[in-house]
C-alpha cells in the first residue's frame, strides 16, 4: 500500500519522538536501520531516505549526524522536531500528558518472560562474536573493520548478558554490523547466524 510523503514523514517524526521517549540513557541518535523497525515494512529504503532528507534539509526537524566508530548515519530530533511532534499528537486529540509511545519503541526482552527468544538471540551474537574472535580466516577477511564490528558484537554481549534489555536499543547497536557481516561473507556459516539473528531481533 502506497504512502505519502506527507504521512511518511510524521511517521518519521514521530518515530524518532517516540525513541526519545524511551531511550534509557543519554543518546538521542538513531540509525536508519533502528527508525525503520517501527516503520510498515512495506515502506521503501529509498522513500525513507528521502524523507529523512527533507526533514533535515528543508523542515529542519531533523538533525543529522554520523557515528564516529560504526560510520553509520545517526539522526535526531531538533527541538523544531519536537514542537513538530508535539503538535502532531494533539491534533490528534491526545493530551500530550496522557501520550504513551508506540509499545514498538519501547519492547523490553527479559528472559522470565521472553526466555525462548533471548536465549535464541544471546546463543547466536555468541556464537558470532566467537567466530569474529578465533577464526583467522574471518578476521584477516575483516581488514581494518575487524575492530569495529568485533566491538559491536562484544557490546551486544554485554547487553543481553543482562536480565532485561530494549530491543531497540540492542538493533541499533547490532544490526548495521550484522548486515556487514552478511554481505561480506555471503553463504558462509557466519553470514547464516547474523541472517537468523537478524530475523529474531525483528520477529513479531
């Protein structure tokens, strides 16, 4: 189903409105990757892209930024974007006091309630993060990535290493490397864990 490009970018700002909301720590940036898990998946890479675009360009209720360690594109809301947002929701006739985020943007794993799926997801960055670890061949493959993407991976270990964790915020920090990682080595035992871990961090 077709969307506007009028409809797409409140979407867009309220997207990143909603994150803001819910992160659990000091960052406000978000990756393409992380905007467009909330997004219908019928969504166009491209039509986002040039949303994004002309909200940082021409509305300017888009900041946008680059990660130093992951080279990724990041954005964020300016405080333009937040008015925006704010007078989105209330055109719709919602209190901004009695707003709550879309439960999308704020999905907390935890393995008394998701034990099946965190297993699966926390046998599988292991699994990975092992291989980028003692596989030579892997390695030497990486070139100059290998540190990045070994620290990605590590960092995601860390986080669902503990009891709960957002989901979020796990497939913003994991999911640019794991499509590097797919890409790279294509076909191989590693790129099919990162396409199973990719598919589990974005189930339904």
């Amino acid at each position: 189903m077709a969307i506007s490009l009028a409809e797409l970018k409140e979407q867009l700002i309220l997207t990143l409105y909603d994150y803001m909301l819910t992160s659990d720590d000091e960052a406000y940036w978000f990756s393409v990757a992380a905007i467009r898990e909330a997004l219908d998946p019928d969504v166009s890479g491209a039509l986002v892209k040039i949303a994004l675009k002309g909200l940082h360009e021409d509305d300017g209720s888009v900041d946008a930024g680059f990660d130093d360690q992951t080279k990724i594109a990041t954005f964020s809301l300016t405080e333009d974007g937040i008015l925006a947002a704010e007078e989105i929701i209330t055109s719709r006739g919602i209190p901004l006091r009695e707003y709550s985020p879309a439960p999308s943007a704020d999905l907390i794993l935890s393995r008394l309630d998701d034990q099946t799926r965190v297993q699966a997801i926390q046998g599988a960055i292991a699994e990975i993060g092992k291989e980028l670890r003692e596989n030579n061949e892997i390695g030497a493959a990486l070139g100059e990535d290998k540190d990045i993407i070994t620290s990605e991976i590590a960092a995601a270990e860390v986080v669902v290493a503990k009891g709960s964790f957002r989901l979020q915020r796990l497939i913003a920090l994991v999911v640019p490397a794991l499509r590097f990682i797919v890409d790279r080595f294509s076909g191989s035992a590693i790129s099919e864990t990162a396409k199973r871990l990719i598919a589990l961090l974005f189930q339904g």
